[in-house]
C-alpha cells in the first residue's frame, strides 16, 4: 500500500469529528466550546465565597477606610461626593482583578497540576480555546461588577448615569484582563512567578490609574504617563459611565481600549496556536 493511498483512507477532520461525537455548525465546535466555558465559569463558582462573595467584602472595606479616613474631610472631586467618586473605580479595580485571576489561575494550574493536556487534547481550534478562557472571565467580571454596582447604589443612593457606556468598558475590562491573564498563564511555569505578575505589574496598574483619585491632580510627567495606561481609561471610562464624569473623553477611551484588546487577544491567540509553552 503506497503512502498516497493511504493518505487518500485516512479520515477527513469532518470523519474524525464525527467519530468523536463533535458537532460542528458554521465549523464551530459549540459543544466543545461550551463545555470549556462551562468548565471555566464551574470552576470559580465552585468557590463562589471566595470568587465573589470575597470582592464585595474588599470593596466594602476599602469605602468603609476611606469614609472613615477621608469621607468627612476630603470635599469633593470633579464635583462629585468622594465616595460617589470613589465607587467606580472600586468596582472597575476589582472586575480588573477578578478577570484576570480567572484566566491566568485556570492555566497555571493546569500546567503545574500536569493536565493542561485535557485542554489542548480536544478537537477545539485555537479561537475556540480562547473564547472558551474568555467566558469564564467575562462572566466572572460580570457578576462581580452586579454585586458590587447594586451595593454602590445603596451606599451612594445614586444610579447609573450611562448603563450602555458601562457595560462596554466592564466587558471591555473582562477581554482585556483575561487577555492578559493568558498571556500570563502560559509565562509562568509555578504560581510564585504568577503571584510576582500579579503583585509587580497588575496591581500597581489598577492602583495608578485613578482609582483612588483624579489623574488631573497628579502633577508632570505624571499626568501624561497616566494616559499611556489602558487601565486608566477602563477606570476613567468606568466612572464616566456611572457619574457622567471623566478625566477623558469617553469614546478615545473606548477606541484606545477596544485598540489594546484587540493587540493582546491576537499575540494570546498565536501563543495558544504554537503552543508556546503549553505543550509539555
């Protein structure tokens, strides 16, 4: 038997998925593809205390010490009650957080843990590991930015100004950070070097970019070196969204965000399709 007839026997990818069971619409494997987001989105409400149950109580905390440390004394910022000020910023700081634990923990884990083969062995194409990652993400930051937008409400007695406009930088927030959070998962090889990630680059982003305060009070060259920061803007867009307030003008927020989502889903995408250490 020559090699070419053998080539010509060998089951097409339509025979093998088949075979398999897979059910591919439009050359999409939505049962595969669902089956990984279920899989990310079980994963953390597996330990729902911890997942969302614990950023509530850290945005609790965090208005409770500043309305105690600074509430009384500390006037008003672009013309809003600093903690009607401060709200936005908690919420997008901790979807920020969240978005990104839930990627980059799902794949570092995987590949201490010796099974990110049960990953990458499946019939899923590389788009689809990538949306697969990304729901878990998308409906980790959605559910942490309901619980802590309906407690802001109730604290600050106030509504949302521009719901649309917050919904796309939180969804904005959630692909960016998970993004990252792949990114950073397939760097690490054990969980210190995640936690330095984590620790050294994550956190100081989403604490300097306003957060906490107005970037119109930082003085040069720190103002402009604020405006090179992605996050800046999902915070600053985050605000205008629930205030009608911004530092930015919210649509150059938008693009610039939609821009750098674009970039980092795309390098995400060509590591996951090489196989850039994730193949053991």
């Amino acid at each position: 038997m020559t090699p070419q007839t053998i080539h010509d026997r060998a089951p097409s990818g339509e025979a093998q998925d088949r075979a398999m069971g897979v059910r591919r619409f439009g050359h999409v494997n939505w049962l595969g593809l669902r089956t990984l987001a279920r899989r990310e989105v079980m994963r953390f409400m597996a330990v729902w205390q911890q997942t969302i149950f614990a950023p509530l109580m850290t945005a609790g905390l965090f208005v409770l010490v500043f309305a105690l440390a600074l509430g009384q004394g500390r006037g008003e910022v672009m013309g809003l009650p600093y903690l009607v000020f401060l709200g936005p910023g908690i919420l997008m700081m901790t979807v920020i957080q969240n978005a990104f634990a839930n990627t980059s923990s799902s794949i570092t884990a995987a590949k201490v843990q010796g099974n990110i083969v049960d990953t990458l062995m499946p019939p899923l194409s590389t788009g689809e590991l990538l949306a697969g990652y990304l729901a878990g993400s998308v409906v980790r930051a959605g559910l942490v930015a309901t619980v802590i937008g309906t407690g802001m409400m109730l604290v600050t007695g106030r509504g949302i100004a521009h719901p649309l406009w917050t919904l796309c930088f939180v969804l904005l927030a959630a692909l960016l950070l998970g993004g990252l959070g792949i990114l950073a998962g397939i760097l690490a090889q054990k969980f210190d070097q995640m936690a330095a990630i984590t620790n050294f680059i994550i956190t100081p982003l989403s604490f300097l970019s306003g957060t906490f305060y107005s970037v119109q009070a930082l003085p040069e060259p720190f103002n402009t070196l604020s405006h090179w920061n992605p996050i800046f803007y999902l915070i600053d867009g985050a605000r205008f969204g629930v205030t009608g307030i911004s530092d930015a003008p919210p649509l150059r927020g938008l693009l610039i965000c939609a821009a750098v989502v674009g970039v980092v889903l795309f390098i995400a995408w060509r590591w996951l399709k090489s196989g850039y250490r994730m193949k053991p």
